[in-house]
C-alpha cells in the first residue's frame, strides 16, 4: 500500500491540475467559486463514503490529497482582496458571503446524499 504521504502527493497533483484546468474553463472569480463549492461538496460525499464503506484508508488520498489540491480558499482570499484593491467592494462582499454560504450548504449536500447512499 502506498504511504499516507504518497497518497497525499499524488492527490495533490491532480487535484491542483483539476484546479488549473476549471481556471483556465471558467472567468475570474467564478472558477475559484465553482472549485469550492463543487469540492465542499466532494468533501461531504466522500466523507460519508469512506467511512461507510470501511475505506478511511483512501482519505489521505481523495480528501487531504485530491480535494486539498483542489479547493483553494487561499485563492479565495486572494481574489477577494483582488476585487477589494480594483475598487470592486461590493463584488467582493458579495463573493466572500456567496462563498462561505454556498460552500457550507453543499457540504451539507454532500453529507446528506452520501449518508442517503449508505
């Protein structure tokens, strides 16, 4: 079996190539907002499955590598402070509340249909 510390890597890297790709598909700041909504999602989801399904063994590849690859509230902040420094401030209120809310509740998504799966 591979290590934690492999699986985290390499779950890594296609989690942050998904990420350069869904910013290359999607306009600033939409692509960073899509990324974590979709991976708070995955997050929930997967969550469930793998403890369900007696697989917590895949989580240091699917959650802390592929998802932490993946979801990027650095970036979030990033972009927030972008808009802030471009005069846009109300864009980003808008983004970071839009950000935070969405992202709970498909999390909350997330757990709900994978608890429905089990």
């Amino acid at each position: 079996m591979m290590s934690s510390l492999f699986q985290v890597a390499l779950g890594g890297a296609v989690g942050a190539s998904l990420r350069f790709l869904v910013g290359q598909t999607l306009a600033f700041p939409l692509a960073t907002l899509a990324v974590n909504i979709v991976g708070s999602l995955a997050i929930g989801l997967l969550w469930v499955v793998l403890q369900a399904r007696g697989l917590a063994q895949l989580a240091p590849l699917l959650i802390t590598g592929v998802l932490g690859g993946f979801t990027t509230f650095s970036a979030f902040s990033l972009d927030t402070l972008r808009l802030v420094e471009q005069g846009r401030v109300g864009l980003a209120g808008g983004y970071v509340i839009a950000s935070v809310a969405l992202s709970i509740l498909a999390c909350g998504a997330g757990l709900w249909f994978g608890r429905s799966m089990a």
